[in-house]
C-alpha cells in the first residue's frame, strides 16, 4: 500500500482530542454512534505505526458477540493497511508485527488470565457492563513494555 494513502484519520473535536490525550487513562463516553469505538481503533492504527511490532494491543469485551461490529469496523481499517486477521485467534497483526487481539473478559477471574502478558494498549469496550472495577483493574497491570512503548489504559461508554 502506497504510504501517503490515508485509510483514518480522527473526526474533529472529541475524537481527534482522544487520539492525543496524554494521559495513561482515558475514558472517552458519548451517545451512540458518536465515533467512540471508531477512535479506540484508530488509536491502535496510529500507535502501531509510531512504535511497530512492540506495540501490543487488546480489545476487551464482556462476551465476544458484542464485539462483532467492532471486528467488522476494524476490517476497513486495517486490512486495508496490509495486516493479516486470523479468524481463528481473533487477532490482526501488521506487515511489520504489531498485534490487535479482541478477547472476551466476563469478571475478574478472566482478567487473572491475561495476567503475565505485556500489552501496550488496553482498550475496555462499554466500560459500565462490568459490574465491579476489580477486572478492568487488574488489566492496567498487563500494560508494560521492555522496548519503552508508551503504555495507555482506554476505556470507552455511552
């Protein structure tokens, strides 16, 4: 793909402010169909072309049926950039080995399975359907990088 093709870029405003924040955490909220999900994807793309195959994201979801749409939606995004989705695994990964996984995250007891793993990004999809914060918080624990990939907790809701 040529490198001067734009396949996203952040809607102005909100959007465009949620891919530059800063900050470690992020809540990014707002109506339906407002470009919040559309944003977190983006995010990655932008993150993953700054630092490549050291950057490690995962998209939590409480059950996997939820995240159908935002899978489809990430299809525009990043099959057109090159990158490899395996069905399977429900994982992208770049020409250059950035990794997206989108996974399933019911209560705290999953979130002691990714526990040991080194993400750079985590993003919680519709922070308010998990009833407690222990899981959401045991996933900032995830969040390190040996390679000095800045790391960020996002989460988004209506």
């Amino acid at each position: 793909m040529d490198e001067e093709t734009v396949v996203w870029s952040p809607q102005g405003g909100p959007q465009h402010a949620f891919v530059n924040c800063p900050y470690f955490d992020v809540l990014f909220g707002g109506a339906r169909g407002g470009g919040k999900s559309d944003g977190c994807l983006g995010e990655f793309a932008l993150h993953a072309q700054e630092f490549g195959s050291a950057a490690r994201g995962v998209f939590m979801r409480r059950e996997m049926p939820q995240a159908d749409s935002l899978i489809d939606r990430s299809k525009d995004i990043f099959g057109p950039l090159g990158w490899e989705y395996g069905k399977q695994d429900r994982q992208w990964t770049s020409p250059d080995g950035a990794i997206l996984r989108f996974r399933p995250m019911e209560d705290d007891r999953d979130a002691e399975k990714y526990q040991g793993q080194d993400f750079t990004r985590v993003y919680l999809e519709e922070l308010t359907n998990w009833p407690s914060p222990r899981a959401p918080d045991k996933m900032k624990a995830t969040l390190r990088s040996a390679r000095g990939v800045w790391c960020a907790f996002r989460a988004r809701s209506e």
